[in-house]
C-alpha cells in the first residue's frame, strides 16, 4: 500500500459583502434574532451587516509508489493572503494560518490546519460567527485524474463528530474552540454543513458595551485510509460573520438642526458639548450646550419673527396691554452669542397658548420648549441658577453672563422703545402669575433673580431648553460643585 502525503492551504479572497441571497436562503443565523428578514438586505439597510470571508480549502495527497521517480508530486497553492480586514472600522474580521506552507501526514494518521480568527466589533449589540460550504462545494473532492492500483475511495467524507485522536479514514471536518491554544486530538470535528444549513461557530445577542474582541482557533483536519485515490483534494468554505449593529447614540454634537434635537439626544451628550444649530424655520443659527443643569440650553437669545403682531426694529406701536402679543426684532447676528435677539411680550413667548403651564413650546422651535420659573425642578431657571451656585447677587449675574451661558443685558420693550440695554436683561418663563403677571429670569449688576415678576406686556427675551429624559436629576439640595 503506498504511502500518502497531503498538502493543505486555507486560502481567502479580501472580504466580501454578500447582499441579499445569503440572508434570504439562510435563516440559521438571522432567526436568531427572531426576523430573517432583517439579514436579507444586509449592507443595503443600517439594520444588519454580513461579512463573508471565501475560504478555500485544499488537500493534495501524494502517493510515493516503489520509487521517487514514480512519484506523482503534489503542488501548494501559496497565494493565501493572511488575514483580510473590512473598510468599516467598526468591524474587523481577519483569519491568519499557524503554517505558511505546506502541511504532510501519512496514512492512518490525522492531519491538522490551524487557523486563528480574529473578529474586533464597535457599536454592536449581537453578532453570529458561522461556517458552511460554499455555494459550489458539497465536499472534499479529488480534482485529479492520477489513479493506483489498489486504491479504491476518493470520497473524503465528514468527521461526524470525533476527536482528532478517533477520526476514521478518509474523513475529515472543522472544529471551533475559543481558546486558540487547545489541543488539535481532543477538539472534536464535525461535518461542514452545506450553504443553506450554515453552522453557528460563536455568538452573542447582548454583547457587553456593544464591543467585542475575541479571538478562537478554527482547526481542520483530515485523516486518509490506505486505499484514497491519489490526487489533489480542494473545496471552498464560506466563513460567515453576521452583525447586529448596536443602536446608533447621536448627541448634540451629531446634529444639524434645532428640530432635531431630542431628550435622548441630550441625555447621550457630555456637559459643555457645544453645537451651532439652525432652526429650519428661518435658517438663522443659534449656540446649544448641555449645561450643568444636565439639560441642553441655547446660549443665544432667539431672534424668531413670530408669535405675534411684528413692531419692526424698534418697537415702535407697542402696546402696554396683557393680552396682545407682539414682538420686534433689532438684529440677530449668527454664532453671536452677544445678539440680543428678539424681544416678545408674554403671550408672544406663549405662541398665543397662555392658558398653558409646565413645559410649554411657545415660540421655541419643535422640541424645544421655555424654562419654568418660579422653582428649581427640572429645566426650570432656578434650577439652572441653583446648578451655577448663581445665587441671588452680583457674583450670580456674572457668572450667568459668562462662559457657557451667554446671558445678555439685552434690556427690554415697552411703549416707551427699547430700555437699558447692556444693564438689565429679562428672560420670559413658562410660568404665569395671575392673569396680568409671570415669571421670568432678571439679571442686574446688583443680583440674578430666576423668580422676579412682571407685567406680561413687556418685551422681553428668550431662551429655549430641551430637558434629558432621565428622571435621575440632582436635587439642589444635595448638588456640590
């Protein structure tokens, strides 16, 4: 009987985006998560990304009859590529071989090919490691003609599960193990499934701060009986990685638009992250920044044209009546925290909803809405103040006129035109008190009030906030700066 000898190269073509056949003819992976539907698009859709690396496989076998020169030799293919990586930073996927050539067993004994994959996942919630046929193989095939006598079995069938110490001949199979240091005779080798009944080598639904770093040892191996068919055995396999992304976390920083923003949103961004956004309604650009309070404030005053009936630039035709709303509009300079905007009379800052309290939009963008007063809960300007140690005097005023709040002196308007400006700023809330009255934010050289109480036909300027959505707010009395 002649002596064999095989020669095998794992080989791999650069990654590979398989679209919407895999999904759709393989539900082994994607009903993991309960919808196959959502690997059938794959890369098309953010949902779910598939990275396939082909891998193809070969065994030669080389039978030594009487002499070297009967020998029929066999070849190595030595175009294998290492390791191969995604253009997606966030998924990495490479397979690297233990041996740079060529691997020789004799007969009755089991072969081994080593192979270390590595998989490095950011922003993912789950993922799916698996391993089949490919669409054209269905086995270990001998490819060659070369015949001896005596030899009866060319078919290489699967390993059925054994050990590599208990392979039967002229079988042969895969094993994973998580451990890339663990001994080739006792991992156990099972058959390769066929493309549409892929294996599950590792897997994850609710990986840990949506990353993952792992790397396993996928082991092949192959033992030739006495009486194989000499020749040159290849097969391609298809080694599967299946992503389910992690929900993607926008923050301030992230967005474009004031109508984008959101409470989750905020929540996500870190104090003093700062953005220019514009509000669609008129394009004009305003600052946002999370403050200390944890809420997401503008830090410009808002120059809207709306709410009420226009003064023009110089408030000219304002009435001193409760009910009107009005506002007027002297200048907004975009990206200017210093532009005083506009000044609006209450019902104006109220969108004409003064029947409303609590959080109220009012003349604020979509999302957005005025700070209640009159308190210190949640998005309110005591709260804010309280957050700022900003209390009720001189030091108050200055640190909400600093870095990174922005309020103005912008004055105010009444029938009389526009008054004290760079001395005294007012800011509208929510809050109403009484029918003619309502709270409001007043800042002077003398103190910064969050509380202060005026007439509802004063022209007075804006500020709008969106709050987080988490209820685990400080509470002032425990807040150490």
């Amino acid at each position: 009987h002649p002596s064999l000898t095989f020669i095998n190269n794992l080989l791999h073509s650069k990654s590979t985006y398989f679209y919407k056949w895999w999904g759709e003819k393989n539900s082994t992976l994607s009903s993991k998560w309960g919808d196959s539907n959502r690997l059938a698009y794959s890369c098309l859709v953010p949902s779910v990304c598939i990275l396939a690396l082909l891998v193809g496989l070969c065994f030669v076998i080389n039978p030594m009859v009487g002499s070297a020169g009967n020998s029929v030799h066999a070849w190595d293919w030595s175009s294998a590529e290492g390791n191969s990586n995604t253009n997606d930073d966030s998924i990495k996927f490479s397979i690297n071989s233990e041996s740079s050539g060529s691997i020789n067993a004799k007969v009755g004994e089991t072969a081994y090919s080593n192979h270390t994959v590595s998989i490095n996942l950011a922003n993912a919630k789950g993922y799916a490691l698996g391993i089949s046929y490919t669409n054209d193989s269905t086995g270990l095939v001998n490819k060659d003609t070369v015949s001896t006598s005596g030899a009866e079995n060319s078919v290489i069938s699967g390993a059925n599960n054994t050990t590599g110490t208990n392979m039967a001949d002229n079988t042969w199979g895969y094993s994973w193990n998580s451990n890339i240091n663990a001994d080739n005779t006792t991992m156990v080798y099972k058959t390769v499934p066929s493309k549409n009944n892929i294996a599950t080598l590792a897997e994850s639904t609710n990986l840990a701060n949506n990353t993952l770093d792992m790397t396993g040892k996928l082991a092949f191996a192959v033992k030739f009986g006495e009486k194989a068919v000499a020749g040159h055995y290849t097969t391609n396999v298809l080694l599967s990685l299946a992503v389910q992304p992690g929900e993607v976390v926008k923050t301030l920083s992230s967005i474009t638009n004031m109508q984008e923003m959101t409470s989750t949103i905020c929540n996500a961004s870190t104090e003093n992250e700062t953005k220019q956004l514009k509000d669609t309604r008129d394009n004009k650009l305003y600052w946002v920044t999370k403050l200390k309070d944890g809420n997401c404030w503008m830090t410009q005053n808002l120059a809207y044209n709306g709410g009420g009936t226009s003064r023009g630039t110089n408030c000219s035709g304002w009435q001193d009546t409760n009910t009107v709303a009005q506002y007027c509009s002297p200048g907004h300079t975009d990206g200017d925290h210093a532009s005083r905007g506009n000044y609006y009379s209450w019902p104006a800052a109220m969108n004409g909803n003064t029947s409303a309290t609590g959080q109220v939009q009012g003349i604020c963008p979509n999302g957005w809405h005025l700070p209640t007063s009159n308190t210190t809960a949640k998005g309110s300007f005591g709260g804010l103040t309280t957050a700022y140690g900003a209390g009720n005097n001189s030091a108050g005023s200055t640190i909400m006129r600093g870095s990174p709040m922005y309020f103005q002196y912008s004055g105010y308007a009444y029938s009389g035109g526009i008054l004290n400006v760079g001395s005294v700023g007012w800011y509208w809330s929510s809050t109403p008190n009484g029918s003619d009255n309502a709270y409001r934010l007043l800042l002077n050289s003398s103190f910064a009030d969050p509380s202060s109480n005026g007439n509802r036909y004063y022209g007075f300027s804006v500020r709008c906030l969106v709050k987080t959505n988490s209820d685990d707010f400080w509470e002032p009395a425990s807040f150490t700066l």
